[in-house]
C-alpha cells in the first residue's frame, strides 16, 4: 500500500495534476534524469502520464531523458538502459510527446580508465572518490549547461526522495523557492529542479510501478527481477555532491572498489549471470591494491607533481599513483579479461570494456607525460587482442625500445637518473621544429624541481631531519593508515 503520507490527502490525481501545474507554469524545457532504477522509473512515468493527460497544445515544452554512462557500467545494465532509452523514443514520437533521450558519457580524456591505467591514479576509496566528479557531475551538467546556453533556464526532473538521502534532503530544503514545488540548482545557474517524488517511500515506489504499466513497453516486473537478483540499490543520475552517488548494495560501475564488496556483480553471478565472474575478479584485483601493506608495490612514492610528502611525522612517503610498469599490466589485464567476457556472455552482450578512443589518449599520455619510450599500447593491444589499431604515426623525432635500453645503460654508468634524462629528451623532443620555444627552458626547470633521488635517498634524509627536530620517525599501524587514506588525494595534484 502507498504510504498516507503521500496520498491521504492530495491522492494520485493531485500529484499528477501537480507536475502539469508545473510543466505548464513557465517555458523552461524539462531535463528529465533517468538511471533506469526504480526512482527515476517512478518519476519519468509519472511525468509521462501527467503530460499524456494534457491537450496536444499545451505540450509544447521539450522534455529531455538523460542516462550518465560513465564508461564502466555493468554490461547487463548497459544493455537495459539502451533498449529503455530506444523504446522512450519510439513511444514518445508515436504518443506525440516531446521527449528526447540521450546518454551523457565523460570525455575521453576524463574516463576511468584514461585516469587510472593513463596518468596512473589509484582505484578509487571511500576517501578518495575522485570517480564520481569526473565520470558523473561533469557529464550531466555539461549537458544542462548547454541546455540553459540553448534556452535560457531548465528544470531538472529527479527521481530523488528525502527518506533516502539525509544531506539531499536538507540541501533540497536549504535552496527550496519560497512558495514553489521547484527548488534552485545548488551549483548550476539557471538550473532549478523538481522532484516529484520527493516525499514517497520505497513501498510507495514499488506500488506506483506494479501498478501502473510502463508507457514504453518495458515490463516494470523486470525491473522488480533485476533488483532481486542484483540484491541492489540503485545508482542515480549524479549532478551534484549532494545526490547519493551509490550505496554499499547498488547498480553502478562494475569497477567500484568504494564498496568493500561488490554485492551486486555477486549476486547476479549467483544468480546464473557467470560470464561476469572476470568483471569480478578484475574489481577484487583493484581492491587488493588498496591494503596499505601493498600500496608501495604498486605505487611510486612521489605524487604526480614528482614531490614527495611523507605522513604525518613520519619518514614513510605518501603513495603516489600507480607505476608505469603496473599500469601496463593493468591493461593487459583488462584487455584479457575483456576477451575472456566476450568469449562466454550472451549473444549482444559484446560491448568493448575499454574503448579504442581510451587506447589512443592511454597511449598519448604515457609517451609523452610518462617516458613511454618502448610504446607499450600497441604491443600490448596486438598481443592480447591479435590486431592492430589504427595508430597515430609520430611524424617528428621519435624514441624505441632499444634507445631506452641504450640510454638506461649509459644512465647507470655515469650515475644519472634514467627517468629524468627521459623526461628531459621528450621535452626537446615535443618542441622539436617549433619556431617558438619559449616555454622549453620553464618545461626544463619544472622538472628539475622534481624528486629525482632513490626512495632509499630520501627516506633517510627525512630520518636524519625528524631526529635532529627531536621527533621520532615511527607511526603506529592504525593511524599510518588512517593518514595514507587522508592524504590519497595529493596524487592527482
């Protein structure tokens, strides 16, 4: 039964005749934010029976269906979402509705893996979320903002309840317009949202849905099936840091590891989905590099910046982003595993985990950001899938494997440091035929400035100094991890 807090007195009609009150009340087109979840289902088909109810004439406002693909969705929901956006727009150009769908994806220089395998950042915590801006936030309201540059002003349509987000629900009512059902966008200008059902429950939810047949064709029951079986929550359109990214049970990117297990891969799995178990394995892989015991196997110990922090008043450094030589096994690993998933999923479930646009950027970043000298993609690509892309051919000076074997054994004789002789080579290398090069010498001496000594080096300085300030370079397990959790984040600075 729905909830009387809801319905006792308004009813179903009222809240119906509510979104036409709203719908109708100015000009401002519709951004409606659809994650294929029992919330925003609830939400769109409510909007869509409130404006099928209206005459012809009065709907002549756009209404937008948006979905944020970030780029690792789970492939099964992947593939829900698409079929649902498909029959939206069908249904909506045999209805006579105004409403459009489309898919908000980061772009590629933002994604998951250009971020993690490319420029090395670790696998995302509870500290350190750096995911949800990059591959959620940004997309969504780069699409909003081109919205409000098209029309002037948009209302957001979210599928978002108080009863399931404290901090929502307080932000909602902290920007709420005096006397209005719309509330103000807490970062966006010219963006308000409305949230039609803000105040139902969960059973109130399921009740509309069971209900009340979808209007696009697709079998509510499905989706009752889908939860069941993903034991799961649901991922919402993100737009803000105040809408709940994802919970500890939830639809949402197979590669969480913010979630200490991945409940919903595992019970789909269970379920008799087991061509996903390698999705599942690839995540638990991340996870594991996460243990501060085996960060400092997987990561440099200077931040991106090429500086060194230490935690606390201690002489262990900060862990820095993943190695090049561990990202390289990332890839190849992701590569094996998407051939492995390919190779056992059901018929239409062939989606790349990585697409060949993230290969070209991986590829740019590591040869010019991180000494790629061997040009490590491409072989990496040929050995595990068995082709060859199409590839960028450099058309200036360019370095090979074998000039990196050559210059790391003159390195080692004359006792200069491989890494910064490298950096300093691609530098030239990159002005190489410019008529200006003014920026060459600022290039140089920022990467002088870096760290550029042993770990070994730099450790015992850093006792040497704590000893002779009086302090005691040594930290206790608990609070030394508890400061590497706090300090993840100074690896993308």
């Amino acid at each position: 039964m729905m909830t009387d807090s809801v319905f006792a007195n308004a009813g179903l009609a009222a809240r119906l005749a509510e979104i036409q009150q709203v719908y109708l009340s100015d000009n401002r087109p519709w951004v409606v934010g659809y994650s294929g979840g029992k919330d925003s289902t609830c939400t769109l088909q409510l909007v869509w029976a409130a404006l099928s109810a209206l005459p012809s004439e009065q709907r002549q406002k756009p209404v937008f269906v948006i979905s944020s693909d970030t780029l690792v969705e789970t492939p099964v929901i992947v593939r829900y979402i698409d079929v649902t956006l498909e029959r939206i727009e069908q249904a909506a150009k045999a209805q006579g509705l105004l409403i459009q769908t489309q898919k908000v994806m980061p772009k590629v220089d933002r994604s998951f893996w250009v971020n993690m395998i490319g420029r090395g950042y670790p696998a995302p915590s509870r500290r350190f979320r750096w995911c949800t801006e990059r591959l959620k936030i940004e997309p969504a309201d780069e699409f909003i903002r081109e919205r409000v540059a098209e029309y002037g002003e948009v209302v957001m349509v979210l599928g978002v309840r108080t009863s399931e987000s404290a901090t929502r629900a307080q932000s909602m009512s902290f920007h709420r317009i005096k006397g209005s059902a719309l509330s103000r966008h807490s970062s966006l200008l010219n963006a308000f949202v409305y949230a039609p059902i803000e105040a139902f429950s969960t059973d109130d939810v399921w009740t509309y849905l069971l209900q009340n047949e979808s209007p696009w064709g697709n079998d509510n029951r499905d989706l009752v099936a889908m939860y069941r079986n993903a034991s799961s929550g649901e991922c919402p359109l993100v737009v803000d840091t105040t809408t709940p990214s994802c919970g500890n049970s939830r639809f949402g990117c197979w590669v969480c590891t913010v979630v200490t297990k991945d409940k919903s891969m595992e019970a789909m799995i269970d379920s008799g989905e087991d061509w996903l178990e390698p999705l599942l394995d690839y995540r638990d892989m991340l996870a594991e590099t996460q243990a501060p015991e085996k960060k400092r196997l997987y990561r440099d110990f200077r931040r991106r910046s090429g500086q060194v922090s230490f935690i606390g008043d201690s002489d262990t450094p900060v862990p820095g982003p993943y190695t090049l030589d561990f990202c390289r096994e990332l890839l190849t690993k992701l590569l094996k595993t998407q051939v492995e998933v390919h190779r056992n999923a059901p018929p239409g479930e062939n989606s790349p985990l990585i697409h060949e646009a993230e290969l070209h950027e991986i590829r740019r970043i590591w040869r010019s950001e991180r000494g790629d000298w061997a040009d490590s993609v491409p072989a990496i690509v040929r050995d595990v899938l068995g082709r060859n892309l199409d590839w960028v051919i450099e058309d200036n000076v360019s370095f090979t494997r074998e000039d990196a074997d050559l210059l790391g054994e003159l390195c080692a004789e004359h006792g200069v440091p491989t890494e910064l002789v490298t950096r300093l080579l691609d530098v030239e290398r990159a002005a190489h035929g410019l008529k200006r090069r003014h920026a060459v010498h600022t290039r140089i001496e920022d990467l002088f400035k870096q760290e550029w000594r042993g770990v070994d080096e730099i450790v015992a300085e850093r006792r040497q100094k704590l000893v002779a300030e009086g302090h005691v370079p040594a930290m206790g397990g608990g609070e030394q991890e508890r400061a590497e959790f706090e300090l993840d984040d100074e690896v993308v600075e």
